[in-house]
C-alpha cells in the first residue's frame, strides 16, 4: 500500500510529539483558589477535597510564598466566616477589617508581586448561604449589587488586584467599575465570572466554605446548564460594561462554552476547574480508577486547549511542581 499522507509521523517520538504539541501547560497558566479561615497556626484538610487545606492566615501566607516560588502568578482569595458574623446585609463583607481585608493585605505586604484577586459574592456572609440579599425568599438583584459594588470598593482599598464578581446579579459589573473609578481605584481590574453555571459540582467548595443555600438552589441567578447562546449574551455584556477578564465555570463540562467564549471576546479568557472536578480525580485515584498525575495533566491541557487563557484549579502547586521539576 502506498499512502500519500502518513500523519503518524508526527507521533513517532517523544521529542516530534513535543515539537508539535500545539498546547503548553506553564506555572502562569494558573489561578490558585485559597481558602482562608479565622483563627492561628490551622491549617485542616477539607473532606470532600482530599489534599487540599482550608487555613488561618499566617499558614496562607507562607503558602503563597511558596506558590510564587513555583511561578504561580495568581490567587483567588475565599474566606470562611464565622457563624455569628453572617447576616443578610453582607455586613462582614464590607467589613475594612475583616477576615478578606486583612487576609488582602497581608499576602500583598508579604509577596508584594503575587496577583491578588479576590472572590465578591455574600454567599459565606449570607445567613441564608445565598450569592445576594434574600426578600420574601426572593434573591433581589439591584440592593445585593449596591453590597456587591461596596465590596469591591473594600477590596480594592485593601489592595486587591483584581475582584471577582461570582454571584451572577444582573449589572454587576457596570455598577463595579463605577464604583472603583468614583473611589480613584484605576487600577483595580474585574475578572467577572460571566458564564457561571447552576452546577452541582461546586458541592466540596459549599463543604469548604460552610456556604451552602439555606432554601432552595442558585437557579434563579447562576445559569441554566443546558444553554450556550445565552453563555455569549452574559459574557459580551460583561465585556461592556468593562470587565478586564471573563471566566467560564465549571471547565470540563463546559469546553464547548470555553472555546464559543473566546472565539466571541478580544480579552483574556479564563475557566474555572471546579471543587467537584478536582474532587472526581482524587476520588477515582484513591480508588485505584485513574491515575491521577495524568488526569490531572489531560484536564488541564483540555481546558486550556479549548481555549482558556487562564485556569483557576486546585492542582495549581501540583502541577506548577511537576512543570518546574
Ligand atoms: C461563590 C462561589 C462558588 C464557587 C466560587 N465562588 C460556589 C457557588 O456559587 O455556590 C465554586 C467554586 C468551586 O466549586 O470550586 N459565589
């Protein structure tokens, strides 16, 4: 037989398969999630996360050295409130000293060069575990927008880099850019989670964050999974009202909506591998079911061959050290 195109030639060897590997994993890639809790010297295993910790803030700052030691550029801050602290105001999420504020400040006192990008949502303040201001059991957009708006403001005076509006209100990000511009932060970027799903893969991060919905779910403002056109509609709305990054979220069952966003958008896309993402690899492994380096690397290099410009994951450290080893 006598072929004309032999395209395995180009997956002969190690070295012609690395010479034309069309995507490449780097230590900037990546978004490293951090979830910060009161008190000293506590750093705890979360359950439904295997490996990975929950801490105080001292132990968080010696762990963003080291990220940064591994060339991980980002960390997006979560912050685990106390019980007593949680309202339906958002109250402790404009508190200038609370636990984001000061956890803000001193990661940037600490590594000054460590991008700093925090979560904006009143779900860990809510009593109610909701993302905005609940009303007769409804969640009402334009009151939790103002709070939204308040909270960024806080964040950006703590010194945050970037803010993250993950609740999905409609507005959001017009009102935010507003508010940073009349408060004189313009440098403070938006990276607005635009196409968030109603996704039951956040389970480990509500175990985490001790955030899940008091009544009822997310469906009234995080979207629809069976819906694409609309994934476009939020995202280049976001872009107008002048978010600096978009994000997809969850990941690997949302590539198609990864690749439509950053076909649609001239900014950097980002997508987030979720808790239950993270927590399937590590389920399985433990197992015995999959090995887990692998699936790590295969996920990761998929969500970014898709399209995502920047990856928020829990294998951040993992996978920085095994790119620097
Ligand atoms: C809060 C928020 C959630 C996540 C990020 N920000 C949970 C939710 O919307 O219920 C999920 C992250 C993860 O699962 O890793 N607004």
């Amino acid at each position: 037989m006598y072929l004309q195109r032999r395209n395995r030639i180009l997956r002969k060897s190690p070295a012609i398969r690395a010479m034309v590997a069309e995507t490449v994993l780097t230590p900037n890639d990546f978004i490293a999630p951090l979830f910060i809790i009161e008190g000293k010297n506590i750093s705890e295993e979360i359950p439904s996360m295997p490996g990975y910790m929950r801490s105080s803030l001292d132990k968080t700052v010696g762990h963003v050295k080291e990220l940064y030691g591994l060339g991980i550029k980002s960390v997006l801050l979560f912050v685990k409130c106390d019980d007593h602290l949680k309202d339906n105001a958002g109250t402790e999420a404009i508190n200038p000293n609370g636990l984001m504020q000061n956890s803000i400040k001193a990661i940037k006192d600490a590594c000054p060069d460590i991008v700093v990008i925090t979560d904006v949502a009143l779900d860990p303040y809510s009593s109610f575990g909701h993302d905005g201001i609940v009303e007769n059991q409804q969640i009402v957009n334009d009151k939790t927008v103002e709070v939204l708006a308040a909270m960024s403001v806080s964040h950006a005076r703590a010194g945050a880099d970037f803010v993250a509006p993950s609740d999905m209100m409609d507005g959001r990000i017009y009102a935010i850019r507003q508010a940073l511009e009349e408060n004189n932060f313009t440098q403070t970027g938006i990276l607005s989670y635009s196409a968030k799903y109603a996704s039951c893969f956040y389970g480990p991060f509500r175990d985490a964050l001790d955030s899940a919905p008091g009544f009822g779910d997310k469906k009234t403002y995080q979207m629809n999974f069976a819906n694409r056109v609309e994934a476009i509609k939020e995202t280049l709305m976001d872009v107008e009202e002048g978010a600096d990054i978009v994000m997809v979220k969850p990941a690997l069952a949302y590539l198609d909506i990864i690749r439509e966003v950053k076909n649609a958008v001239e900014l950097p896309v980002s997508a987030y591998q979720v808790s239950g993402e993270y927590a399937m690899i590590k389920a399985a492994s433990k197992l015995g079911w999959l090995n887990e380096e692998k699936a790590m690397i295969e996920s990761l290099t998929s969500i970014k061959r898709a399209g995502a410009d920047l990856i928020a994951t829990y294998f951040a450290a993992e996978m920085a050290r095994l790119l620097t080893s």
